[in-house]
C-alpha cells in the first residue's frame, strides 16, 4: 500500500465535488462547512481507505490511518472544547457511513460514541440532565452492539419493553432517568452475554471497531442487493466513506428539536419547505417512524427564530446546488446545525414540475432542467390513478406517501412478498407496522406498500417514492398482526391472500380490487417536452395499429406514425375467415373474391390511421409474417378431421337406420324419431366440412417452414403472392386519396419489410406505381406517398447503395436486425440462453432491449452512410424496440439518424432522450 495516499480529511480541506472519493455526505458535509453553514465539525475517510480495508485478507485498517484519526480527534477537541474520552466534558462523535450514491438506510451509522461510565457522568455533569445522560447512553449501547458487535436487535428490545411495561411507559419519552439508567444496565449485559466480552469502554478502541463496522457494511446483504437492483456498478460508488461528525443533541429539552426536510415537496414538488421534526428527540427517532413527528408548519408556531433560520438554510442549500435538497437538522438548545445534505429523490412528478419553476426563478437553465430527469422516469407519470368515477368506501387513511395507485393480495412480511409476488407472479401489496431496510426485497416483489405507522420520510416512503410505487404510510386505524398474517381496521378486517387496492396520491385504503384508469399529463410535463422537442434533432414518431393507439400516441406527442403493422389487422375476429379463404382459394380468382371483401376494411383502417394522424405521416408496411400464421394449427386440424370422419359415417349409418325402419313394422313413433336423428346431421354438409378442412389441412402442410422467421414472409410473401400487396397498396392510396378529397392532409409512406436486394423493391415498386396511376385517375388527382423499405437484414445494409436508388426512406427494424446479426432467435433466446449470458458477463445486455451499438449499431452506421452517399437526402429512422430506449436513442442521434419510432408510452421517454442525445452530443 502506498502510505503517503491521504485518507482522512477534515470537512474544512476535503474536496465537496469529490464523492467518489469521500462518499456523497462526507462531499457534502466538506462542501456545507466551506460555504459557511453550520455543520458540527468532523472529517471524512475515504472510500479509497475503505477499498484497501476491504482487500485484506484479515480486513486490517490501512497503515496509518488510525494515527490520522487521532491528530484529526485531536483537532475536532480543540474546535469544540471538549475532550474525547474526557471525564469532564466529554466529545461524544457520529460515525456514519456514505458512498458516492445514494443508498438510503443500506449502511450503518453509529451514534453516541465515546461513552463510557465516565463520560457518562461528565455528560450529565456538563447538561445537568441525568435523564438525558442515560437516554444518550442506552441509545449508544444497542445502536453498537448491533452494528459494530453484531447483536441482535430483538435482545434490547426485550429488555426495554420490560422495563416500560414496569415503568407504565406508553412512550420512550415516559420514562425516567432511572428506568433509562437500569436500561443501559441491562443492555451492557445483553451485549456481554451475546459477545462473551464486556462491553468495550475505551473511546479509541470504540472508534476503531466502528469504522470497521462501517467498512464492513459496504459488503453487507443490504448494500449488495441494493446495488444489485439498481445497477449501481464500481464506476458509479466504490466502497463507503466513514463520516466522525460531533454530535449534537435534538434532545437536550424543549429547546432542542430533530427533523428531516425536502427545499421543496418531493410528492408533488410545490416550492415549500417539506418535512417533519420532533421536539426533544434524536434524529433516529424521525427516520424509524417510532414517534409520529410533527409537519414542518409547526416549527413557526413552536420555535418562530428556528423557523426563519430554517427558510434561510434552505435557500442557502438551493441556490448553493442548484438542485433540490433533502437535509436533516438539529436544533441543539435554540442552536441550528444542518447535519447532512443530498439531492432529494422524488417522484417524477415532482421532478418535472421542479424543472420548470427553478428554471422560471432562474435557479437553472433549460438545458439543466432537461438533464436532470431520466427519460425512462417519464413513464412513473404515465402511472394509473383511480377510476373517478367508481364509489368506494376506504378503509383506512393514512399519508399519501408515494402516488400511484395498486391493487393486490395483502401480505405481511417481506420473505412472503418476495416468495408470492416474484416466484409466483401474483400482484402483492406489502402490509407492514413500519419498514426497515432489510425488508428491501419485498419492495421490489411488491406492487405497493402500506405502514400502519411513520411519516411521509419515513423508510418506506422514501425508498418507495424512489422506486416509483405508490406506499400509503401512518395509516394508524390499521392494526397489523403479523403472526395471524391479518390487519384490523374498525369492525374489519383483512387476512393474507386478500385484495386490497392503495392510492398513494390519496393515503386511502380500499378492500377489494378498485379500477384504474390512465393518468393525464400535467401541464409541466408538456412544458418540459416542448423544451426538449426544442433541443431534439431527432423526431419522435410512434409505432400504432389501431386508431385507438395512434390517437393516444399523438396525444403523448408523437409526430406520426413510423410503423403501422398491418398483421394485427388481419387478425380481427370478422376478417379472419376471409383472411383463411383467401389463402386456401384454389385458384386465383377464388383468392380475388376474398381480397375484394378484405380491401374496403383495410382502406377503413388506413383512414382512420390518416385522419387521427393527419397532417403527420403515417408509415404503413405491407404484410410481414408468413400467411400460415394465420392458419390454424395442423395438428387440431387432424384431430377435428378424425372427429368429422366418425360423425359422417355414423350420419350414414343413421340414414341405413331411417330407409331400414320399414322392415321392422316399426311404429310411427319410433319411425318419427329415428327420422328427426337423420335429419338433424345431413351427411352431404359433414362431407363438404370435411372437404375445406382437408384443403385446409393440405395448405398447412404445404406452407410449412422449419424456419418461419427466416422463411416465406415480408417481401417475399409479396412476390410469390402479389394481389395481397397488391390490395393493401391500393387501400392505402385509396384511403388518401378519399382524405384528400374530404380535405384533410395525409402523408402516407409505404414500407416494405425483410427486403434484402434492390431487385425486390423494384418489383413491389413496379405495382405500387401501376396501382398509383390507377387510383389517380379514378379520383381525378394524385396522392403522393413516400416509398421505403425496412432495413433488417444484414444483407439490406451492406446493400444499402442500391437500395437507396429505390428506396426515399430507410426504417431499421432492429428486431430482426439484432436476430440476423447474432443469429439469435428473437423468440427463444431470451428465456433459454441470454440470462446466462448476462449473469456470467458474457454480454453485458439483453441486445433485444438495448441496441447492440458494437456490432448492429455498427451495421446501422454503415447503411446509412452508404444509403446518403447515393441520396444524401434519405430520410433515415428506427422503428425497433430500441426506439423507446434511451441509451439506443442516443447512438441513433450519433448515428445521424431522422426519426425514431417506439410504442405510445414510451413516446414521452423518448422525446426527452432526444433532447439528452443532442444536448450531451452537443
Ligand atoms: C423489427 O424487426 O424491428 C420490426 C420493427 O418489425 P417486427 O418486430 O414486426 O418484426
Ligand atoms: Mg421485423
């Protein structure tokens, strides 16, 4: 180890822009002290320090180090007056853990250090208040015996459940300065028992296990999942810091307060102080949701001068980091100490509106404002509500913690949420009295969360906010009983496995499944995607097949239609059967017949499309999967067929039976019965079933492919059986031509897909051209279109010159695209062999969601360059998943391309992806 590397800095010398190396609090708690707020004097070890720790096979603390910490305890005594491990007045320090992200409540903090007897009563001596002496003291015992010693939890909280039934103690703050002496009596013997060893009293040797202890957290279960789930990579934290921060006191009287605050609201981002405090309390206390803390408003009326400090911290903090702040205080006997400071998480609704009013107060600029929303966030507001107009009675009320609303079976414990809702696929809400960071995986099973108690900052409103899910917390008239797995409410009640729906942007709890419907976009939202459309060079376009999504897809914004799959037209219930006449006819004046009724429906379907769309363009491509799909399965066709061969020849059998009665002087009774049998199944109609399904069959087998994706479809269905394009052609160029007459203006675009040679695009042109003069002179003017073709082949970008003679526009399908080039099966890989892939690094991402830029983004590159250098005007654009995706959108934008076109929700994400591109290209 190099052992001139500096890893302990004071938060007067540290570098605050340096998170990667001092973690996210201790940058920031560096960067408060150097602008001027007060923070409680400490220093900061580094990541870096942590790292090493972590490397050694014996986990030893770097060489040095705890020398540093010592010259560094040294100054924080002459700073504050006090002295470490003194008897008289004694320094008690915070030890607190902090990465280079985020990771809210995964790490471990310890308080109260450097209590011992004799501190303890140097502590009640300097406050005069033994009650406060004790309550300090027996917080330090349990937090250190759990975080740094490893006992559990439950042993304290058995003991001091004893000691407040003895004492008649409804709260922590009913008790006494003896019940709260005997309490840490009986937890230094807790953590005796549990360790085996006394409880340790030296200071230094206190400080030293403790930021081991937090070193060690970084490895811990929590922290590793954490980062699991949120794809935080070493790039991004590396190891945690350690913070050892003076303590200040929340709890020293009616003078002394503790809270959490957000600059602005982060539920709906109003430009208001947001948050919670508790007088007399200790920050743990507020985050732990064990006391319902008291809304922020209060502080005015109780502590008016703290109050107005407050407003001034706060908009310290904002014009400081020109960003929202989430920050916790201490009021220390009428004295204010801002203790940390982050960049708030909010929801995306609070993201977006925050944008617009900083940028309005001149906080940030448009560009800022944009960047620091992640596209894929937009959908969160994209997220259902309640449907308005169903009448139902809640339950329950608590706070509107995260909105959203979601229904699902309750469950009470996370391993349950996790075992119901991720193994089992069912839809959970995760029913708990509060949450705790070890619940974490529940969270993620669940489609929601709701707490009987705690406030809107408390852990499971955050870390659901965070995740977008809607959480109702503090829902008090909810009592939950986690061993019977059931909740009371009033004369109520309900058990594991029963539905029950949230609204988060309410607080109200409902039993039973409630409808939702889809949310509308707030007036800021609209504003941000006009700054973004702005600054965007590519368009965003939408793919849609029904009126119904290209309207709601217009409605998101999109600018036209870049793929319209008319297969999923085909499918529908009435036309299916002439779709199956026209591919078994016989002869091509049958399969004529059956095109003749499918061309009014598909011209209905291509007006609607222009119309909803209109002036924008509409792309539509011309029929792409091979027809057998739309036949019916060869193997129930054999089975209905050796069923219909037993009905005909027992109809026979039943005819012999009816002329036969005769020779049976039968009566007229029987005779008439025997002869309704006969007539209720003709042979002659069982005969002709049989005839078409055997024909049918006879088609099946005929159109059989081993390799369908890579067989008779796309273009290729279009020359072996030119009259289906050939009426799709002429709906489409009826259909504008039918709009242009009614007035309203269309840009229609054909595409043709799977096209991998010059030769196939000049033979569907052929048509496309005849039918074109055709509909022109039947409608007395012509309508002009834009003819194109997919690029999803390989072959199709290595041919890119000579397709773009023929072709006015390019659309990567990078679906296919992405099958062609690894030679994956889209159909298959992705639950056969690709997780593995992913899992063991093999490929980094699944290439069907995000764009391959290595090698299809290298193909890509190559078409389009050699499409403009023979039509420097082609219009290029990706209508593929990797449209919606903002990482691929940005190699789109790189790659020069127009346009990209992604499914209607996704609209927004990509509109603001857009603006990342050209704005971080720029
Ligand atoms: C594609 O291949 O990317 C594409 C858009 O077409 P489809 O998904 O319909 O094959
Ligand atoms: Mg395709």
């Amino acid at each position: 180890m190099d052992t001139t590397t500096k890893h302990v800095f004071a938060f007067e010398e540290g570098n605050g822009k340096n998170k990667h190396l001092l973690g996210g609090k201790g940058a920031n708690l560096c960067e408060m002290t150097q602008i001027g707020l007060n923070v409680p004097p400490g220093f900061v070890i580094s990541t870096a320090a942590c790292l090493d720790y972590l490397a050694t096979p014996d986990h030893a603390l770097p060489a040095g180090i705890m020398d540093d910490v010592h010259a560094q305890m040294r100054a924080l005594e002459q700073k504050t007056g006090k002295g470490f491990g003194d008897s008289e007045n004694p320094l008690l320090v915070s030890v607190r853990s902090g990465s280079a992200m985020s990771m809210p409540g995964m790490m471990d903090t310890i308080l109260n250090l450097g209590l011992n007897e004799q501190t303890l009563q140097g502590v009640i001596r300097a406050t005069g208040d033994a009650r406060f002496g004790y309550d300090a003291y027996r917080r330090f015992i349990q937090l250190f015996g759990k975080v740094a010693l490893g006992v559990h939890d439950e042993a304290f909280d058995k003991e001091f459940a004893a000691i407040k039934e003895a004492a008649h103690a409804k709260q922590d703050v009913d008790l006494s300065a003896t019940d709260l002496k005997e309490t840490a009596e009986r937890f230094l013997k807790v953590v005796q028992d549990a360790t085996g060893r006394p409880f340790p009293s030296d200071p230094y040797e206190q400080l030293e296990i403790a930021i081991k202890a937090v070193f060690n957290s970084w490895g811990g279960k929590r922290a590793v999942d954490y980062r699991k789930q949120f794809h935080i990579t070493p790039e991004m934290a590396n190891g945690t810091a350690v913070n050892v921060v003076t303590m200040v006191f929340g709890n020293r009287g009616d003078d002394s307060a503790t809270g959490v605050a957000f600059t602005r609201n982060p539920a709906s981002g109003e430009n208001k102080l947001y948050g919670e405090y508790l007088v007399n309390a200790q920050g743990e206390d507020v985050v732990a949701g064990i006391r319902t803390p008291k809304p922020i408003d209060r502080l005015k009326v109780e502590m008016p001068e703290m109050a107005k400090q407050l407003d001034e911290l706060r908009d310290k903090l904002e014009s400081h980091y020109h960003e929202v702040q989430d920050f916790e205080f201490t009021i220390e006997q009428g004295q204010l100490y801002c203790l940390q400071t982050r960049n708030g998480k909010m929801n995306t609704v609070a993201m977006v509106r925050t944008s617009i009013e900083m940028e309005q107060e001149g906080l940030i600029n448009k560009q800022q404002a944009l960047l620091r929303i992640a596209p894929d966030s937009l959908e969160q507001m994209l997220f259902p509500r309640l449907d308005p107009t169903v009448k139902a009675d809640a339950v329950a009320q608590g706070l509107p913690a995260s909105p959203g609303a979601a229904s699902g079976i309750a469950v009470f414990d996370a391993d349950r949420a996790e075992q119901l809702g991720h193994e089992q696929g069912l839809k959970v809400i995760l029913v708990r009295e509060e949450t705790k960071p070890e619940d974490i995986h529940g969270f993620f099973a669940a489609e929601g969360i709701l707490t009987s108690r705690g406030g809107k900052t408390s852990h499971a409103a955050v870390v659901a906010r965070g995740m977008g899910k809607p959480c109702v917390a503090g829902a008090e008239g909810i009592s939950v009983d986690v061993d019977r797995r059931e909740a009371r409410v009033g004369l109520t009640s309900f058990k594991e496995g029963d539905v029950i729906t949230l609204d988060g942007t309410t607080g109200k709890v409902y039993l039973g499944a409630i409808p939702t419907v889809e949310p509308d976009f707030t007036p800021e939202l609209n504003t941000l995607l006009g700054w973004a459309d702005a600054v965007a060079r590519l368009k965003v376009l939408a793919n849609a097949d029904t009126p119904d999504d290209a309207r709601r897809a217009r409605s998101y914004g999109a600018v036209g239609i870049g793929l319209a799959r008319t297969e999923r037209m085909f499918n529908d219930v009435e036309r299916l059967p002439i779709v199956i006449e026209m591919i078994v006819a016989e002869t091509p004046e049958k399969r004529q017949e059956a095109l003749d009724r499918l061309l009014p429906l598909q011209r209905k379907d291509f007006r609607e499309l222009f119309e909803v769309m209109s002036p924008n363009p509409v792309t539509i491509r011309l029929l792409d999967p091979p027809i057998h799909e739309f036949l019916p399965d060869e193997h129930v066709l054999e089975r209905e067929l050796s069923e219909l061969r037993v009905l005909a020849q027992n109809a026979r059998g039943v005819t012999v039976l009816a002329g036969a009665m005769g020779l049976l002087h039968a009566s007229d009774a029987l005779r008439h019965e025997v002869d309704t049998a006969r007539r209720h199944i003709d042979p002659a109609v069982v005969e002709e079933v049989i005839a078409k399904k055997e024909a049918m069959l006879r088609k099946v087998r005929a159109l059989y492919e081993t390799n369908p994706m890579l067989g008779h479809r796309g273009v290729r269905l279009g020359i072996t059986f030119p009259e289906i394009y050939q009426m799709q052609v002429r709906a489409i160029l009826e259909a504008a031509a039918e709009c242009a007459k009614a007035g309203i203006q269309v840009k229609p675009q054909i595409k043709v897909p799977q096209v991998c040679t010059a030769a196939e695009l000049r033979k569907v042109k052929t048509f496309v051209d005849a039918i074109h003069a055709e509909v022109a002179e039947r409608y007395g003017k012509p309508v002009s279109f834009k003819f194109g073709t997919m690029i999803e082949v390989v072959r199709a970008c290595l041919r890119a010159e000579s397709l773009a003679e023929e072709a006015e526009f390019f659309s990567f399908g990078t679906n296919d695209l992405t099958q062609a080039t690894f030679s994956f099966s889209r159909e298959d890989a992705e639950n056969k062999f690709l997780p593995l892939y992913n899992q063991s690094g093999i490929l980094q991402d699944n290439p069907f969601d995000v764009l391959d830029v290595k090698g299809v983004g290298k193909l890509m590159k190559l078409a389009v360059d050699w499409g403009r250098s023979v039509k420097p005007d082609l219009h290029v654009g990706i209508c593929g998943e990797h449209g919606g995706h903002p990482a691929s959108i940005a190699f789109c934008h790189e790659a020069g391309l127009d346009y990209v076109s992604c499914s209607g929700p996704r609209v927004p994400v990509a509109r603001l992806a857009a603006a990342h591109a050209a704005l971080q290209g720029q």
